[in-house]
C-alpha cells in the first residue's frame, strides 16, 4: 500500500505540477497575443470593417442635373445632390455609380462636350440654396466617359450651377459659379477656360456677395452667352434671396465684355431687388431666349431678338430660391415647361400654365432633358429621384433601381438582426432590415415607409420594438404601433394664451434608457413624457437665447415683408438641435441649440446651466450639430460644432470629462477655476471641454496621428510629465476622453 500512495503521491504532484506550466503557458501565451494583438491607436479595431450597401431605392433622392449623349441618348449621366455621378449605358436599365472616388458627393451641374462624348465635366456643390445644401470642391474632368477624374480648380466656388461647353472646342469651357452659400467670397461668377480647364479666368465679377447661377450659350454662335447673376445670403436663422445685384447679362466676343441686359425687364427702371433667374435658348432659332425672374414684377420673360428686349408673358415662377429651371422643348418654342413643386406646362409661351399634366410621380423638380430628336422622349429629376417618359410627360415610369436616399438621422433596435429607421429628405421615415434569409438580399419591398413629410429622426423603443416615434420637419412628432400601423400625433402644444413653441426643421426625440415609456423631445423647451407622449411636462424654461431673428440683418438689412424668398426653410428661430439623457443616470441631460447654448441639467432638469463658454476656440453662436452623454462616465460628454452656417468651415469636435470632487473636499478652491490645459488639477473648472480633433493647426492626418499616439502612449502610462496621470484634467488628457465603447 505505501508504494501505491507513493506512487499515487507522485502522480499527483506531477499532475499538479503539468497543470500549472499549462496553466501559466496558456497565461503568458494570451499575454503574448494580446500584447501582440494590441491596437496601436484606437481606431485599429475598426479597419477590418467594410460597408455593406442595404438601400433602400425604393425612395430614390434629389436629382440635380441630367447630361445625354445625343447622337445616343442610351448613354445618360445624373448628376445628385448628395450621391455623386451614375451613369447607364442602356436607357436607364442599370446604373453605375462612377464619381465615387473623388473628394465630395454633391453635384451641382453636369456638361458633355458636343464635339467629343467621352469628354464630361462635372460641377460640384448643389445649387439648390437650401439649408441642408452641400458644398462642392470644384469643377471635375473626364477624358473617358467618367471612368476617371480630375479636379480642374475653382474649389472655393462652392456651388456651380450651370456648365457650359464650345459645340466645336472642348477646351473652351464656361462655369457659373453661386459662390458660398453662407458668406462672401470673391471665387464667384463667370468662369472661363480655354485649355481644357489647366487655367481659368474670371470673365465675369459683380462683387463678393454675388455669383452667377446660369449661362446659356448661342448654339449658332457660340461667343454669345447670357448669365444670370444672383445674390442671396443663407444664415442659421433665415434667409434672403434677392438683392439689386441679380440681373441679365450678355456678352458677344466670349466674355471678353459684358452688358446689363434691361429693356423690358424688371429692373428697366431702375434698381429694385431681383432674386434667382433661370435661362433657356430655343435650339432651332437662338433669337429666341426665356428668362424665369424672381421679382415683384416678375414671372416668366420671352425676348425675340437675342435679348436686347424682352416682353413679360406671365407671373409664374414657382418657389424660385429652390427651382429656377425653365426648358423650352427643342421643336416648339411656344411649349415651355418650368420646374417647381408640381410641373408647370405652357403652350403658349408662358401665357398660361397648367400643373396636371404631370402627375402620379414624386414632385419638387429641379432637372429636365428632352430629347431634342425627339420630344416625346423625356427625362426629370426631382427629389423623389429619376422619371422616364415616352409620351411627352402625359405619363412616367420611376426608376427605383439606384440608392441614392438622403437619410438626415437614423436610429436601430435592439433586435437581431437589427432593424434600421430613419428619416429622408423629402421622402418621409422609413424601416428596413439589417440582413436577410432571401437570396438576393434586401431589397426595395424589405422597406417600410413610417411618416410622410421630409423625414428626420426616429427613435425606437429599447424594450417594445415595434413602437417607433419619427419626425417631420418644424416639429409634427408621431408615435407608430408597427405591428398594426397605428399612429398618433403627439406635438407638444402651447397652452392658450402662452407663446407657440418653436420647433426646429430637425427636432432631435430620444427614448430613456432608464424607462421605456419615456421620451424627450426638444422645441425651445425641451419636453418629457412618461407616457410615450400622450401628455408633456417642460423641463425648465427657455434653452435657447430667445433672440428675435426679425431683428437680425442679412446681406446688410433687415428682412421684411418684401424680402424675397424671405426664411425660406427656416419657419422658427433658435430651437434644440440636439440632446441627450446620460445612460447612467436619468438626472443628467444634455442639450445643444441652433444658436449656440451649450445647456446641461444634474437635477432631471430643475435647473440648467450654459457651459457653451467653456467650449475653448468656438466662434459665440455656433451650431450645436449634436451632444453625446458618456456611457461610462456620468459627468463625461461629447459634443460637435458646425460653424459652415456661420460660413466658418473649421471642424469643431469636445469631449469633456467630470472631474474628481476636489472641490467639493475643499470648497475654498471652487473659486477662479480654468479650463487652460496647464492648469492644476483643483484650479481645473468642473465644466473642462478639450478640443478633441482642431483642425487648421496641422492637418487632418497629422492632427488624427497626433491623437492617436498621444492615446496609446496615455493607455500606456507614458507621459511627458510624470504627474500628469494624477490630474483630474491632464495636460495630456484630450484624447483620453474619447469614449469607444
């Protein structure tokens, strides 16, 4: 028995001892690999994702312009407002995307050149004055049918309305360039060049504040050209679309010299305020020119003889900041078609015009062709996507075959797989799938439209699925029962007697991730419910500035009633533009206005306090574009900034992280407390924002590598300062505080 128990001893211990060297093996192995595997810089753990395209098209989005070989109008480019350049080769079977390569989506204008089809020039930045347009990076060549592109220059123009091509040079090119949308500039007007784009020259200037949004040229003679100036100002409160520098010009020897166009027009008189013009030659006979004017005396324009004098036809001119495009069908200078929320059609040169005749599709057109062979043959854009027609516009075939949906917000469930909704412009609300079992994978009919309207955010039960809250513009908020369609308005609205609440064109509406049935939902107050709406409670006053935006000037003065296209889009100023409830606590919410309070709540929203001064670098009134709440850190958040509205294109990203209770250890020193970086740890204010990503200083890479380093090093425990891991806002700190999980 003793040798059996030695031996069993033995074993034992052998046992015990092969055990631990596995035991450790296994450790220091999974040390080594996680040493070995760990990411250099935060944003490691994320290259090895790949978008996966889901759609939907069934919605279509904003088209811009179309641009069609003649000789074989198969071949058709479009050209979108926020989804680049496709291009089909088979009359609009199938498309392919061909600008997606190059440095902005956003098209404004697109040119074949006559003599030569495999020679595309692509303008960028929409021209559409709206204030959700996006601007371009300049003017885009192609020497082979848009298989490639270069950037030919004139970035700062922004925005390029119109392009026009020589029908026997394609080196001789003409842009009309709006210029910023949001401030001056000179970079804007007539542009020419004559060696394909390598030098430009600005052949037409009024001044800063006013470009040009349309050339027309002479197909006869090509060194005659008419250009429509317009000036306009867009601001985060409104808008005015009209001053007296928006006019007619001419030019016979290509630009060389210009001249105000007036006899007969609005302006013949004398100087009064003109807004967006739209130009159009009829092919078969060039002495005749259509102009569509915005003015008080304006509408609709014919003029016989080249443009020397011109004869009012009628007042129509639908909307003209957002449409302003007039065509002449190429065989009948009497039929003229202007664009507008629905389509207006004429046939007798802009005496009358009818609406009915286009009917059954998505309105809101801003792109015409009409096939010049043939003028049955017919092609619109508009913001519900790309329309065919083969009978002259009496009917039309919609082509739900490309994804190009402007989607403002999107929110997901908790479902697996999950569930994707969000809010489009112009196209309403919808929900899709994240995956599919079928084997062609989600497609058009695996989406389900919510809420009409321009759609923004939805925002999706985290217990109760199926009940979704979505939004359309100037604050009309519904709950949905998607299991059986269900839906209910619940805007919050003003007692009697008290101040209508102002609501933005995008009013953020989150779901608690404390309890279900509770929702926020920001106007100038920012409301809560707890019964999913049906009843409100405001939480605190006012969190906007309360400024009376009809006190505020734009382009030097004050709108008033006479100031054409006067807010368009903007119906309320200052509202929220965003919030946000902390994870961890229901007590703490964030919110973010349009004119820039910065407002914070530890008390569920008894009390608030303006933090947006301890915002270091950012211009005073700059839009809250969104604020984060931390998920691991109560009194840490996220916030960004978007001054473009302010013509300011810097790039604004914060974090600001809670600091120790020091001072309230040592309420003496809760006095003189800063946020300077090299401030001490009790000298450091509880309200401590660090820029997290300035750029203008070094550069996107080198600013992104900088944080990156300082990240891993910080992750490390490697800092130039010893102490530096001791402060509650360290020198170093900035790029600890970004939040990935």
């Amino acid at each position: 028995m003793p040798d059996f128990a030695l031996e069993e001893m033995e074993m034992k211990l052998t046992s015990r001892t092969l055990r631990t060297i596995v035991a450790c093996s296994l450790l220091f192995g999974a040390i080594a690999v996680n040493l070995a595997a760990a990411p250099q810089s935060p944003t490691d753990k994320f290259k090895n994702l790949e978008f996966r395209e889901i759609g939907p098209a069934v919605m279509g989005g904003r088209i811009d312009d179309f641009a069609v070989v003649e000789i074989n109008p198969d071949i058709v480019y479009v050209g979108t407002a926020s989804g680049g350049v496709w291009k089909t080769t088979n009359n609009g079977t199938t498309w392919e995307p061909v600008f997606d390569k190059e440095g902005v989506s956003t098209i404004g204008d697109i040119a074949i050149a006559p003599s030569d089809p495999s020679v595309v020039w692509v303008g960028s930045g929409e021209p559409n004055n709206r204030q959700s347009s996006s601007w371009g990076d300049g003017i885009y060549k192609s020497l082979d049918g848009g298989k490639t592109w270069k950037n030919m220059g004139l970035a700062a123009t922004h925005h390029i309305g119109r392009i026009v091509i020589h029908p026997k040079n394609p080196d001789a090119v003409y842009v009309a360039a709006q210029g910023h949308l949001w401030g001056p500039n000179p970079e804007r007007g007539v542009y020419k060049t004559t060696d394909g784009g390598k030098t430009w020259q600005q052949v037409l200037k009024i001044n800063d504040d006013t470009g040009v949004n349309d050339i027309a040229m002479d197909p006869e003679s090509p060194d005659i050209l008419y250009a429509a100036t317009y000036e306009r100002r867009r601001t985060p409160f409104g808008f005015n679309g009209g001053g007296p520098d928006s006019a007619i010009y001419k030019t016979t020897d290509g630009g060389a010299t210009w001249k105000k166009l007036t006899k007969g027009l609005p302006w013949e008189n004398g100087t009064t305020d003109t807004g967006r013009i739209g130009l159009d030659i009829y092919r078969k006979d060039p002495n005749i020119v259509y102009a569509e004017i915005q003015h008080e005396k304006g509408g609709t324009f014919r003029s016989e003889d080249k443009g020397e004098t011109w004869k009012r036809m009628g007042e129509t001119d639908p909307r003209p900041s957002y449409y302003s495009q007039i065509r002449i069908d190429p065989n009948n200078d009497l039929r003229i078609w202007e664009l507008g929320a629905q389509m207006f059609y004429s046939e007798d040169g802009g005496k009358t015009f009818v609406t009915q005749r286009v009917h059954g599709i998505h309105g809101d057109f801003h792109a015409m062709w009409i096939d010049p062979a043939n003028s049955n043959h017919m092609i619109t854009g508009s913001d519900g996507g790309i329309h065919w027609s083969d009978d002259a516009g009496k009917n039309w075939n919609f082509l739900n075959v490309i994804a190009i949906g402007q989607f403002y917000e999107i929110a997901l469930d908790n479902e697996k797989p999950y569930h994707i909704c969000g809010g489009l412009q112009d196209n309403g609300s919808w929900c899709g799938p994240s995956m599919t079992l079928t084997r062609d994978g989600i497609v058009n009919e695996d989406w389900q439209v919510i809420h009409g309207g321009d759609g923004f955010y939805a925002a999706i039960d985290n217990v109760e699925p199926w009940i979704v809250y979505t939004e359309s513009q100037d604050g009309f908020v519904d709950r949905r029962d998607m299991r059986t369609g269900q839906q209910r308005s619940i805007r919050p609205e003003a007692k009697a007697g008290e101040p209508h609440y102002r609501f933005q064109w995008n009013s953020p509406v989150a779901v608690s991730s404390h309890e279900h049935t509770t929702i926020y939902y920001g106007g100038n107050y920012l409301f809560k419910s707890t019964n999913r709406g049906d009843t409100w409670t405001r939480l605190g006053g006012d969190l906007t500035t309360g400024v009376d935006r009809n006190k505020l000037p734009i382009l030097g003065k004050v709108p008033d009633k006479n100031t054409l296209s006067r807010h368009d889009g903007v119906q309320e100023y200052p509202t929220i533009t965003t919030l946000s409830e902390s994870p961890l606590t229901a007590n703490v919410l964030w919110v973010g206005t349009d004119d820039g309070n910065l407002q914070v709540t530890r008390d569920g929203g008894k009390t608030w306090k303006n933090v947006a001064s301890k915002v270091p670098g950012v211009p005073k009134g700059t839009y809250v574009s969104r604020v984060v709440a931390s998920k691991t850190a109560e009194g840490t958040a996220f916030a960004t900034f978007d001054g473009h509205r302010a013509d300011d294109y810097n790039v604004y990203i914060f974090a600001r992280r809670e600091l120790e209770s020091h001072s309230q250890r040592h309420p003496r020193l809760r006095r003189n407390r800063s946020c300077h970086p090299r401030a001490s740890a009790q000298h450091q204010s509880p309200f401590c924002w660090h820029r997290i990503w300035p750029l203008g200083l070094l550069g996107p890479r080198r600013q992104l590598d900088r944080a990156e380093k300082q990240f891993s090093d910080g992750a490390r425990g490697r800092h130039r300062n010893p102490g530096a891991r001791k402060r509650s806002c360290p020198r170093h700190a900035w790029p600890l505080h970004l939040d990935f999980r």
